[in-house]
C-alpha cells in the first residue's frame, strides 16, 4: 500500500481514458480552450463608431412616444433598446387582434342573424317569454321586447367568439424566444462594427416590425425605374436581392419555431438530429 507521500500510485490510475481517438481530441480540445486559452480583449471603438452611436441615440431618442405610462423604461438603460422593441411588437400585435377580430366579426354576420332569430322562439314556434320571479314586477306591454333582446343578445355573442376565434386562427405570435437568442430582445451593440444586418436578422426585421418595413418600402421607391429616371442623383441602382433564395428552410427566420438560427448554433444539424 503506497504511503501518502508516494504519488505514483493516484498518478498511475488517475490519467484519463478515452474510448476513441475523436474523443481524446475532443476532449484534449475543451480543456484547452477552458484552461490554456485565454480570451481576446476587445478593442476600443473608433472615432467615427463612437460619432454613429451618438447619432442612432439621438434619432432613437427622438422616435419615443410622448405620452406613455412606463416612461422609467424608455431612460438610459441596457435594457430600453429591447423594452422599445418588445412594446411596438406589442402594439402591432394588438393592432392586428383587433383588425381580424373585426373583419372575423363581420364575416360571422350572417350565422349572428340566424342564431339570434332562432333564439327568439322556442323549438314549437313560441316567442320565448322571461319567467318572473316574483309577481309585483313590472312587465314590458312593448310587443316583441323581449324578442328584440335576445335576437340582439345571442347576436353579439357570436359574431364576438366569430370574431375572437379568427384574429387566434390568422395572427400568429411573434414573441416566442424560448431560447434567447433574438438581438433585437437584447440590449443594443453600441460601438460594434457591423455595416449591415445579415440574412437572418433581416428577416426578422421584416416579419415582425412595421416600421422597419416601410423604412424598406421607401427605400425600394428609390429603386424603380421612375425614379431612377426624374431622380438619377438619389436614386438606388442596387439590384433586388432575396434573402429567402438558395437556403434551408430550418436555417430562414420564422417566428412559429420560437428561435433565431445563426452560424454560431447551427440549428440545421440541431433538428435533424445529426
């Protein structure tokens, strides 16, 4: 039995052992990454980041709403980039309940008309009368009162579940972010050199926000064919480009998955379990 001060015993049988050769690389590449490897600092921001992030603040500041019950949120802060985010695509969202809701409201017209007439009459054809209670009350003499408010009452009822059921059926939800990974719910890179959005990130502003898209719709105007011809000096001459061509369809932006795929998870081999 070797003694306490004899290490060659724990240091015989405490190497470690690896099943294969892709495994001892694997694990030999993790361990020196975790405790070899030391992270690249950052460098500081240039001049002219510094110069842009001053002019995005301003325009971002200018773009807040004037009248809002939750003015704390929109101060300096880490988290008021994704507050702002997070409220327009609520406000869109709530916008587009209550256009559905109306137009489902409306296309539950006619079922509305037909159950509130069949609900004035009992199934042998007499008008339905309420019950009273109690004796001393005061009956309506107007003919067909009663009639007129269930007719109105059971038609309301159903073109408003009409029109519930379908602004659920037609507006999807775009909060999901189960995996945190959305860059538009997190704090705002400041000072980071990005010249443009890439493809997924792209997508998305274009999925989910209403202002990003007319933004690009007033861009495009630069781009037709009039205006190349009265306005040559500012017009776009860039050739239209489709983000969603030549691509798999789990690696595109949908917000009915609840992810943001990027390079740096590699949610292709993910679903496919590869």
């Amino acid at each position: 039995m070797p003694s306490q001060y004899d290490n060659t015993y724990h240091f015989e049988y405490s190497k470690p052992t690896y099943d294969t050769v892709e495994d001892k690389i694997k694990f030999q590449t993790i361990r020196e990454a975790d405790e070899v490897l030391e992270l690249k600092t950052s460098r500081e921001p240039t001049r002219e980041e510094e110069i842009q992030y001053l002019d995005w603040l301003e325009s971002e500041f200018a773009s807040d709403p004037w009248i809002t019950h939750r003015f704390r949120k929109y101060t300096a802060s880490p988290k008021r980039w994704a507050w702002k985010n997070a409220m327009e695509q609520k406000r869109d969202y709530q916008s587009q309940m209550f256009t559905n809701y109306i137009f489902g409201f409306l296309l539950t017209w006619p079922l509305g008309v037909y159950v509130g007439r069949s609900m004035q009459t009992r199934g042998t054809g007499v008008p339905s009368v309420p019950l009273q209670k109690y004796l001393h009350d005061f009956y309506n003499l107007d003919p067909s009162h009663y009639s007129r408010k269930l007719f109105r009452r059971y038609f309301f009822i159903t073109c408003s579940l009409g029109g519930v059921f379908f602004a659920y059926a037609t507006v999807e939800n775009r909060y999901k972010n189960p995996w945190y990974s959305r860059p538009d719910l997190k704090p705002f890179p400041a000072m980071v050199a990005k010249d443009h959005l890439d493809r997924n990130e792209k997508q998305m502003y274009e999925t989910n926000y209403r202002s990003y898209h007319q933004e690009e719709a007033k861009m495009q105007r630069k781009n037709s064919t009039w205006y190349r011809l009265l306005f040559p000096n500012d017009a776009l001459f860039d050739a239209k480009k489709n983000t969603y061509h030549g691509t798999h369809k789990e690696n595109n932006y949908n917000p009915a998955n609840g992810y943001y795929s990027n390079p740096g998870n590699v949610h292709y081999r993910h679903h496919l379990n590869e």
